[in-house]
C-alpha cells in the first residue's frame, strides 16, 4: 500500500473509503492514495459512459460499479477520471459529497 497523496488523502478520510486514484485519459495514474487502483475497471468504466453519452446525449456526472470486491464510483474530473473504491453502497451519498468538495479544490485535468 502506497502512502497517501496529500491531495486525495481527504477522501481516504471518508468512513468507508479504502482507495481513491486520479487516472488520466489513457489510464496512467496522476495521484493515488490507499493502494494501486485497478485501471482496467476505470477504462472500462469511462468506455461504457462514451458509449451511453453518444447513444443519449447528456452529460457524465459520476458512475457506480458494484463489484465483487466493493463499489467504485468513478467521476470524470476534465480529461482525468477519479476513482473511489469503498465498502458499501450505502455510504455512496455521503462519499459522493466528499468526490465533490476534494474535486472543487483540484485543476481540472490533473492533480
């Protein structure tokens, strides 16, 4: 396990919270904190959102993937994709919140 980053370590604060990453667009990690995040699930993630917003039009706001290890909620922060890892989808509002506050103190795009 990696030593937080400062600017994520916030969100490893957050009851429930066991990793949070900032991947670019290819998938390269910008900042981490709580552990090496699974860039594969964030590609998918972010391919599956493209393809929703092409079919639907809209606007990305935040995606959850419940999987078998616990729910990542994934959040497009300019060209860069946040990545949460958690316990449980009961906390995802207050963790939602907490995406929220740390993305309004961050650049956009990177970290």
């Amino acid at each position: 396990m990696t030593a937080p980053n400062p600017l994520l370590a916030p969100l490893l604060e957050v009851r429930g919270v066991r990793q949070a990453a900032l991947l670019d667009a290819q998938g390269g990690v910008l900042e981490q904190a709580g552990g090496d995040p699974d860039a594969g699930v964030a590609q998918a993630g972010r391919a599956v959102a493209g393809s929703l917003l092409a079919a639907l039009g809209g606007e990305w706001q935040d995606m959850l993937i419940d999987l078998e290890g616990g729910p990542v909620l994934l959040t497009p922060h300019g060209d860069a994709l946040l990545l949460t890892a958690f316990d449980d989808v009961a906390n995802l509002g207050r963790i939602r919140f907490a995406v929220r506050k740390l993305l309004k103190n961050l650049p956009s795009g990177s970290a």
